[in-house]
C-alpha cells in the first residue's frame, strides 16, 4: 500500500488564502520556479532539540533561520525570538561537523514554534578508488554503483580514495519526521507545488582523503537502489518520480525517474544530496482543535490521517492550543484517528474531501483520553533560606520506558514559589526528572529522579539551593533584571582556512525554556584571547537587537576558557531606538562548548 506524508505540523497552521505567486528555487540542477504560496515576510518565534540517533542532545550545533543563527546548548536546546521567515514557509537548518546536514520545513506559527531534529552521524560505509567502477551497499539491499569519476568542490577531477557514508531512511521508520531533511513539500517538473508520499530515502555523502568534499564529476553518473517496504511492495507504481532535496530551499525537486525491479527501485543520478522515490499529490490544507468533554484543549494528542490504499497512517501532534494542522492531498476521503499517549485509538472518522489549495477548518473533536494515563506533578519552590522563590523554572522529563526522544515540559513558578505539570505516561509507577531553577539567587536543584506511584503527585516543598553552573544576566534602563540560568552555552569558530567560512567569532547563547526571555551574543574580530571590545558585536536581549549602528557598548570578556571551560563577559553602555536611548548592561558566566 502507498504511504503518504503530509506536512503536518506540531503548531497550528496560520495559512493565507492570497493569489499564488511564482517564487525562484535556485540549485546546482536548474530547478524549475515552485508555485507554492510562500506568503509575506514574518516574524516568528522558534525552539526545540536537537538530538542524535540514540536521542542523546547535541550541544554546539550551529541552527540557522533565515539571517539569524544560533547554537545548540548542552542539552541541544534552541531559541530564536522574531525570526524573519515566510508567513507559509519556515527552513530551519542544523550543521555540526560528523554530521549530515540537518533541516526542517515548517508553516509557522504566531505563537512558538516546536521543532524537533534528529542529526544522523556520517558514518564511512566503505572506502573506494577514484577511477574504477565500484558498488558501495549496506545489508538491506541499498546501493551505489560508481563509474569511478569524481571531483572536488572546485570543479577539479579528483584522484585517491574516497569514503562513501550511506544512509539509507525508510518510510517505517519512528523517526522519519525528525531525520527526513525539509519536509514532503516539493516541487515538481512543471513548477508546481506538490505534497509527496515516500517509498524510501538515501543519504549519499563523498569525502576524501583529505576529507574535502567530493561529487559525481561533469557528464557522470550513478546508479541509485532503494529498497521498498514489505507492506509497500505489492501496490508501489512500476515508475517513480526522484527526487533531489535543496539544501539551500528546502523544497524537494522532481529529477528523472526510478523502475522497480523486484522489491527495490533501481535510478540514475547526476549528483548527490537526499534522494526520495516519491509519487505526488494536489496540495490542500486541514486543522482542526482536539479538547475533552470539559472544553479544555488537549496538547501532545496524536493525530493521524491514512489514505485507504496507505500501508502506514501519517501522523502529527497538537500544540499547546490543543491544534494540529497541515498540507494534506485533495480530493480524497480520508481516515482521521486519535491516539492516546499509550498508542490505543480513542476517536475515528472519515474526513474530506478537501478542495485543492483551501483551508479547511473541522469542526473541534471532542475526546476523553483515559484518566489512568494523566499524571499531575506539582510542588513549591523554596529558597535556601525557606522563602518562597518567587522567580523560577522547573524542567519535567520522562525517564527509560516512559519516555520519548524530544518530550520534555518547562513551567516557571508563580507569585508563591508554585508549579504545576499536567503530563502522560502509559507505564505503571513512570519515573520523571525534574530540574528547579531559582533566577534571582542563581541556584539550582540539579536533576533529581522521582517515581509518580499515584496520577496526583505532591513533591511538597522543595529546597532550590546548588550553585548554578552557568548563568546569563541582563538588565535595561530601571527594568528588573533577567536572570537565565536553564539552557546556556557559548562556542567560538576559529581561525578558518575555509572560504566563506565564518571565523574568530564567539558565540552566546541562554534562555530558560521553550519561550522568551533569551538571550544572544556575537562577537566577531574575537582572536581567542580575553579583551574589551567596543564593535563587531550583536546583541539580541529577547526582542531589542543592539549592533554598533544603535547602540554604544563595551563588551568586556574576561575570561576565555578552552572546550568545557568558562566564557566571562560584561557589557556595559547605551542603545538608542525609537523611544530614544536606554542603559543596558549583561553579564555572563557559560560554559564553552566549542
């Protein structure tokens, strides 16, 4: 059966219903103009993980929107206030060395937007000759043949060895949405915009000797094999399109055609970036609000849709406001179930058919998810004194069974050092970690594990009282200080051999949650000594950007440590916008991650 994948998103869709306009998509391989809706300049917030394939955090990460960049923190935590995006078209993209290149494609938000990545290692599959035929495969069937032809990024024929890493995705796979790059909206032949349904993806990546970064040589070719699932083999079309992912876009693009022979698809390829053997559908868009019978909006609901001839349901979760949205094929009635957290069906029906390039908004469904899978976790913060804390975060993630890859909940505390987590679990006695933040005295609990033996968890008071290790502070004109103190790191590039290359710039980043206040620093010209520096910064304190062009700072880094070190700083000065001019000063202690 095939298996279409809409682009359903984690936050509700804000889709614009103007005339469609023609947008360039640039690509080494002359891309045909894409008629996707696009929308207007944005501004938009994002954040979320960053993780590898075991689900461990990569920190150090380089995430980049549009103009704005950022890294990951030590937990791969990231941020981004007011990013300029499309209002239908966000591309969010991930790089590390070791790693593939990230990304994802969303239609964002007003509110935050969660997006949620999976790194996958560059792993060497087998090492070749340049200038002789060869064929590079992994046990499930995947390969590469080679002519043996290859050149530099340069343009230059290339002779030695060549490592070849093969990465092979396929359509079952838990994590598809987290390790597949961009989305399935793609471009077709004709210009026009497409939703995909996926019959398998292959990661090619090239490097020398050297570990340069190597490509298929001018005029050359490869031969591409990609098996299909089981459950896919006996209705998957005998020819389907290719695609090649622009990683510089973020749309997919229709390029040449693939035959299946047997159980795989066997195509040719002139150079190497993703792959995904994908038929196309006519583009329309859904959402539609899950609450219980209570009226309340239910967030972190699975919501599945499934053609009648899918081998597996496609799947998307609601937000925070109890909403999932996104693209979805028109013309067709489609089945719409919900799920609770334990994976059993608590709502189905028939949904559609849905008008090609429309919104259509469903009518709310109302669901009761089982009452034994709901856990409330509360308690109160105290100081070390026993006070209440009265500016404060508290961290909620699950452990071992009970947890998945990219769930964890953040709350701040309220007037009286309370909070409250309103979280699911579908294993018995499910264990959490929880971290608790005091802003104002800069001290910690650390991660303490607890056992929730019953749905209604009281941690009774809770003495916040370790040093914190990293902090960033800030504070403008006669406003109160901003204290973040959960997510921080800072990185430094480097002098760079490489051209285009960003180098002696350090980099920090700090927040305390999925929301704002955050805050972000660039200081380029920045040698890897510690000095006082009075231009070539950039500082993002939430929603007030300060460069030397507004503002008149002293940024003074008093300590530089190497990796896993500490990163010192203080600014001090005054910026000018539209309500005139303003003191601001900062300062940080964070550690270095790269």
């Amino acid at each position: 059966m095939r298996k279409f994948y809409f682009l359903f998103l984690m936050l509700s869709l804000v889709f614009s219903c103007k005339e469609e306009s023609f947008v360039e998509m640039g690509n080494e391989t002359a891309n045909p103009q894409s008629n996707y809706n696009f929308g207007n300049t944005a501004q938009k917030n994002f954040q979320g993980m960053v993780l590898d394939t075991n689900g461990l955090p990569i920190s150090g990460a380089t995430v980049t929107i549009g103009a704005n960049t950022v890294t990951t923190n030590l937990k791969g935590f990231f941020t981004f206030k007011n990013a300029s995006v499309k209002e239908n078209f966000a591309h969010v993209k991930v790089t590390k060395s070791g790693y593939v290149n990230a990304s994802r494609v969303v239609v964002p938000t007003n509110g935050m937007n969660q997006v949620n990545i999976m790194m996958i290692p560059v792993t060497t599959t087998s090492t070749i000759s340049a200038g002789s035929t060869s064929t590079v495969s992994l046990p499930n069937g995947t390969k590469v043949k080679f002519d043996g032809s290859f050149k530099d990024s340069n343009g230059n024929a290339y002779s030695g060895s060549v490592n070849v890493a093969l990465f092979h995705l396929a359509p079952s796979n838990k994590y598809l949405n987290e390790l597949m790059p961009g989305s399935f909206l793609a471009t077709n032949a004709g210009g026009n915009a497409r939703v995909m349904e996926t019959f398998g993806m292959l990661h090619v990546q090239l490097t020398g000797s050297g570990g340069q970064n190597l490509q298929i040589a001018n005029g050359h070719t490869a031969e591409i094999t990609v098996p299909v699932d089981a459950t896919q083999t006996a209705t998957s079309p005998n020819t389907i399109p290719l695609w090649s992912y622009n990683e510089d876009t973020g749309m997919w693009n229709e390029e040449g055609t693939a035959t299946k022979i047997g159980n795989v698809y066997v195509g040719t390829v002139s150079h190497f970036s993703w792959w995904n053997c994908d038929v196309q559908f006519t583009q329309a868009t859904m959402k539609v609000t899950l609450k219980n019978a209570a009226g309340s909006v239910l967030p972190s609901i699975k919501v599945t849709l499934k053609r009648s001839s899918q081998a597996y349901e496609t799947y998307g979760m609601t937000d925070n406001t109890g909403v999932a949205s996104g693209i979805v094929p028109a013309g067709e009635i489609l089945t719409l179930k919900v799920y609770d957290v334990c994976g059993n069906v608590i709502y189905t029906s028939n949904v559609g058919p849905f008008s090609a390039g429309v919104l259509t908004t469903l009518a709310d469904i109302t669901v009761n998810p089982p009452s034994s899978t709901n856990y409330t976790i509360q308690g109160s913060l105290k100081t070390c004194s026993n006070t209440d804390v009265t500016d404060g975060y508290v961290v909620l993630k699950s452990v071992g069974t009970n947890s998945n890859y990219f769930n964890y909940l953040s709350v701040p505390v309220n007037a009286n050092g309370s909070f409250t987590f309103n979280t699911y679990s579908c294993t018995t006695n499910p264990q959490f970690i929880y971290e608790a933040f005091d802003y104002a005295n800069l001290k910690t609990t650390g991660e303490i594990t607890f056992t929730a033996s019953t749905n209604n968890v009281n941690l009774g008071n809770i003495s916040v009282c370790n040093s914190t290790i990293e902090f960033v502070s800030y504070k403008i004109d006669n406003q109160p200080v901003v204290y973040l103190i959960v997510f921080a790191n800072a990185q430094w590039s480097g002098p760079s051999s490489t051209p285009n290359t960003l180098s002696n710039q350090l980099s920090v980043f700090a927040a305390n949650g999925p929301a704002v206040p955050l805050f972000q620093m660039t200081q380029n010209n920045m040698m890897g000594v510690a000095g006082s520096f009075t231009t070539d910064y950039s500082i993002n304190l939430s929603s007030v950007i300060i460069t030397p062009s507004n503002g008149n700072l002293i940024n003074t880094i008093s300590t530089f440590g190497s990796v896993g070190g500490y990163i010192d700083f203080n600014i001090t000065g005054t910026f000018t916008d539209a309500s005139g001019i303003h003191t601001v000063s900062a300062l940080g202690h964070v550690r270095r991650t790269l």
